[in-house]
C-alpha cells in the first residue's frame, strides 16, 4: 500500500535523522489523509524537555528529515547528547 510506505518512510527518516537510539525518548507518527502529514517527538529521560514538531509534505524522507532538522534546532540535540556536527 503506497499511503502505508510513505507514512513508515517518514517515520523512519525522522528517526534515523536523529540518530534514534536508547539515550532519549523519541517518536514519530505519520498518517496520510489525502496528503502526508507527520509529527515528531524528542522528550528528556525524566520528560521535563519535550519537543513537538509537525508537518505536511508530498516526500517522506524530505518530510522526515526537515522536521529531524526542526527538532534539533529547538534543543533536540542537547536532549540526545549530540554535539555540533551531528546531523
């Protein structure tokens, strides 16, 4: 099902951006209702940070990354102990 593969693929992308691991808290929900739509989540260890993006886009892993990218640049990064040159 091609709505089913370009949700899992956002999801994935957003994940994989980040480097998704075991240190942090980190979700994505995708769902296509006529267009692609995904929301992104980073959350502290103890959930006193947390940090919500969310976006539409016609490209699963463009989508999954620019809000990757969203979320880092509104303290993911520190959140995921990454340093200045992660991606």
């Amino acid at each position: 099902d091609g709505a089913t593969r370009q949700s899992v693929t956002a999801e994935r992308q957003f994940l994989l951006s980040l480097g998704g691991g075991c240190s942090a808290p980190v979700a994505a929900y995708a769902r296509f209702t006529g267009k692609l739509q995904l929301t992104g989540l980073v959350a502290s260890p103890d959930g006193r940070k947390l940090i919500r993006v969310s976006g539409e886009g016609a490209n699963a892993s463009d989508l999954g990354r620019q809000l990757a990218e969203e979320a880092l640049a509104q303290g993911a990064r520190a959140i995921l102990g990454l340093g200045r040159a992660a991606h």
